[in-house]
C-alpha cells in the first residue's frame, strides 16, 4: 500500500514538472521536455498522453529539427477560451476583471471598496454585460482579500458568503486567497520563478504585507501568517491596529497613515518635490527598510520582490533597495528587484489562484 501511494506522489509531481515547464518556457517538443525534466521518453509519452485527454496541454504545431526535415510536435498548455472571474479587494478599494487562465486581462474596473456582497455581485454581474462576456465562458472565480481568507485575524471581512454567492450564481467553482499571497503566487507562475532559493514578496501600498515562496510554492503557516511583515510592531506607541496590537508597519507607514501625516492624496505624496512631504516618506521608508531587512536576514532570502502603488515611483524603490543595502552589507542591490508583474497587481492574483489550483496542482 506505501509504495503505491509512494508511485502515485511521484506521478503527481512528474505531471506538475511537466505543467510548469511548459509555463516557465513556453511551447516545447516531447524530446525537449524529457531533456529539461529528466524523465525517460517512455514516462514522458505516458504523463503527456494523459495531459492531453484531460485537456491540460495541447498539440500546437511542429517544427523543422537539424535542418534534416525531421519534424517535432510543440506541447503547449491548454488555457484554451475559458476566463476566469476575478475580485481582489484593497483597503481602499476593490477590481472587478475576467482574466485569461494566462494571467492577461480582458475586462477590468475598479470601485470605492465595500464588504457587502449584494453590491459586490452586481458589479461583478454589469462587467459581464457591459463587456459583452458570455457565462458560459466563465469557468473559474477568483477572490483575494486582505487579511486572513476566513476574516477571523485582520480581515476586512469574512468572504465565505461572497465565495458561495458566486458559486451559486455563476455555477463555477471559487477559490479564496490572501491578497498578497495570490499576488506572490502570480509572480512566480508568470513571470518564470527566481530559482530555488526563499524568496520574499513585500507589498507597500495600499496596505503592507509579505510572503514568502521557494520552487514555485508559496509557504504557510499558521493561518498562513508566514512573516507577515505588515504586523511587525514598529512602534509600541503608536496608533491601534486592525489587528489589535499598536504600531504596526502597516499603521505607520501604509497609506492611510501617510495621507493622514500630509493630508494629501496617495498619488501626490509618493511624487511630491515637498520637501516636508519627501523627509515624512524618507522617514517611512527607513522603517519600512529595517523590517524588511531584518525579515530578509531570518529567512536568508535569495530575492526580494517588490510590489505595490509606492513602487510606481522609481526613486522610492531606489532609496527602499540602498537603504536595506546599507543596514545589511551582505545584500546587494541586484538581490531586490520590483516585480515585473506591478502593473498588474489589480487581477494577476485571482487569475493565477485559479490557474494554479486547475493546472497545477494535484
């Protein structure tokens, strides 16, 4: 009984390896498939037969080999014309999108954040229609929230009713996540891994928060609070936080404080000439920096990976990396990069949940 179970786990992850190669390079021949996985030709044939029927990849052309007329099959993944439904909620506010399984967009809106679900549903329902979107075409749903998912610890709300109510109304299965572990989970399906090594995702704007992923998986811990930066008690006097404690990051240096110190818009605070305005997100940035560096030092990160609305503005990302630098001479600026994903930090999330639990996972 072990050692079939033993076969059946080592099948799993021989199909997964096969899945996210052809992510990570794209379309690849059977021959070029069983060079970068290590598989023999026979196991290959077997696990891609198997792919194929149950729709996961595809054939998707040949091509010329050695310039001898030989011709190889491509195998590519199969996201075919299926979208996916995706919500992901801010502090501030929350995108309405449908998604290809590819992460790319093919609607999108943006409202004033609630946590009423009736609300939340009909917006969902007038971007299908305005955007001329068949249901039929809508075979996943995505929803990403801050906090924890069952919004018992730091959640804005308890998202289990929203889960089913889209359930009941689309008919297609939903999957919850945190916003910024769907967001970390999109980066390193998307944007091709940062190889094998602990890397950590910091997000600054709206909120503050981090996760921590390695080969492609993202790691979990109690309530999947693995190094959740945004609650590093930064100032013991400080102001109360959602969470309970005082002085979090997140309550010191997020965007409702920072608006609250300039009583400016967020937009104009992080590209203000002020010099008032610049020494307040200097100051921010310092803290931020030493939590972030301390955090990076427990986990020996190979990586750290930026992303957020402060990043938008390329001399705060560059004083974020020089100052981490600076407080660890063992870091280098090359080691922190902003992820190439930033732009799409609205909808990549939910996307990536879905395609991640359909392709990916066992």
């Amino acid at each position: 009984m072990k050692t079939g179970l033993n076969m059946r786990s080592v099948k799993t992850e021989n199909r997964s390896l096969i899945l996210r190669l052809l992510q990570q390079y794209g379309a690849l021949s059977r021959k070029e498939l069983a060079e970068k996985s290590s598989l023999t030709p026979a196991a290959l044939t077997i696990i891609c037969s198997e792919l194929i029927s149950k729709g996961k990849i595809r054939e998707t052309g040949e091509i010329e080999k050695n310039g001898k007329g030989r011709k190889e099959i491509l195998l590519s993944l199969s996201y075919g014309d299926k979208y996916v439904l995706c919500i992901n909620a801010e502090t501030t506010h929350i995108t309405y999108s449908v998604c290809s399984f590819s992460g790319e967009k093919i609607a999108l809106k943006t409202e004033k954040f609630t946590n009423n679900n009736g609300i939340i549903l009909e917006h969902t329902e007038k971007l299908l229609y305005y955007n001329n979107i068949s249901l039929n075409k809508i075979c996943a749903a995505g929803v990403c929230v801050v906090g924890s998912v069952s919004g018992e610890k730091y959640g804005l709300w308890d998202c289990a009713e929203l889960c089913a109510g889209i359930e009941k109304k689309y008919s297609v299965p939903v999957i919850a996540e945190n916003n910024v572990r769907a967001f970390a989970i999109s980066d390193m399906l998307y944007s091709g891994g940062y190889g094998s090594g602990p890397v950590l995702f910091f997000k600054w704007g709206p909120g503050i928060g981090s996760a921590v992923g390695a080969e492609g998986e993202i790691f979990s811990g109690n309530d999947k609070g693995v190094a959740e930066i945004g609650h590093y008690i930064v100032n013991p006097a400080g102001k109360k936080c959602r969470c309970g404690r005082r002085g979090c990051l997140e309550t010191e240096a997020g965007e409702e404080a920072l608006v609250s110190l300039t009583g400016r818009p967020f937009s104009d605070i992080i590209n203000s000439s002020d010099k008032n305005i610049i020494n307040i997100l200097d100051e921010k940035i310092d803290i931020a920096a030493l939590a972030l560096t301390n955090t990076a030092t427990i986990l020996n990160a190979e990586k750290i990976v930026l992303f957020g609305s402060v990043f938008q503005n390329e001399s705060v990302t560059e004083k974020l990396k020089r100052q981490c630098v600076r407080y660890n001479g063992n870091m280098s600026l090359d080691m922190i990069v902003k992820s190439k994903l930033n732009k799409k930090i609205g909808y990549s999330g939910p996307a990536a949940i879905c395609a991640k639990k359909y392709f990916f996972d066992s």
